[in-house]
C-alpha cells in the first residue's frame, strides 16, 4: 500500500527531475525512443530504496546514477541502438527546443559526434556539462576515479573539437 507520504516524496522526486532525467537519458542513448521507459524504470528503483535515501539529493544523484547503469545495459544489449539516427529534439524545462544546455549541445552533429565515443566518455562529458556534475560526482557515479574523469572529459572535448573541425564544423569552446 502506497502512503500518501509516499506518493508526495515520489511526486516531488518526478516534478522536479523527470524533464532533466529523460533528456540525460536520452543524450546517453542517443534518441527518445528509450529514454522515458529508461527513466521511468529508474524512478521505479529509486522509489523501492527511498527509505534508503536521506535526502532529496540524494535521490536525485541515486535516479541519475540508475538511469546511466540501465543506459550502458540497455547499449550493451542492442548494438544497433549505438548507431540509431542523433537526435534533433531533447525536451527541456520550458517545452521550447533549445534549453541553455542546446548551446553546447544545439546541432545534432554534436550528438553523433558523442556517440561516436566510447561509452565512459561520453557519459562523462554528459554528467559534467549536461547535468553540471562535478568531476568528482561524476566519478562517484561512475566508479571511477576523479583523474580519470578528468582525463576522460580531457580527450572527450579534444575528440569532439577534432571531429567537429574534420567535419568543416566551427568549434566555440
């Protein structure tokens, strides 16, 4: 039986995060296709281990990190996915096309750029510039160390510079 404490600390947990969520989901996969279920499952995590959580935050970080796993499973098991179509649409906030995050990421050769990339790099750079992480979150989140992080989005921003100049693509740091 569901509370209504319950209900509130998931209603909360969804108004606040779903939008952010998806599109996190949906960079990491490459298109939309997936990503609301993705999300919605991890939600479905979260929620079975919110007595485990002690803050809002920290169900924040526990869904992000939920839905990157679910993510890198979901890749693993289709190898098509990788090479679907980059995506033209993330949904941001506001319901308007381009969020402040589309200023990094605004062409959808940037998207095919990053899905070019090994997994770990890209869901690095995504943590550290889509979900404005931290190296050290990022690291937390991907079990990783913080150098490597660091080196990881090192060489990921110096691929997507490189590719992008290869591709006649004018690179804005």
């Amino acid at each position: 039986m569901v509370t209504h404490a319950a209900e509130q600390w998931l209603r909360g947990l969804y108004d606040s995060q779903w939008v952010p969520t998806v599109r996190l989901a949906t960079l990491l996969l490459g298109g939309t296709e997936l990503a609301e279920s993705i999300a919605a499952e991890s939600l479905l995590a979260v929620y079975d281990m919110r007595d485990r959580l002690a803050t809002h935050d920290a169900a924040v970080a526990t869904w992000r990190a939920e839905v990157v796993r679910r993510c890198r499973v979901s890749q693993r098991s289709n190898a098509q996915l990788r090479r679907s179509e980059p995506t033209k649409f993330m949904p941001t906030p506001d319901g308007q096309e381009h969020g402040d995050f589309e200023k990094f990421f605004r062409r959808a050769e940037i998207i095919d750029v990053l899905h070019s990339m090994a997994p770990r790099q890209r869901e690095a750079l995504v943590l550290r510039y889509y979900c404005d992480a931290a190296p050290a979150e990022v690291a937390a989140e991907l079990g990783l160390s913080e150098a490597t992080v660091v080196e990881l989005i090192d060489r990921g921003l110096r691929a997507l510079r490189d590719e992008l100049s290869d591709r006649g693509e004018r690179w804005q740091a």
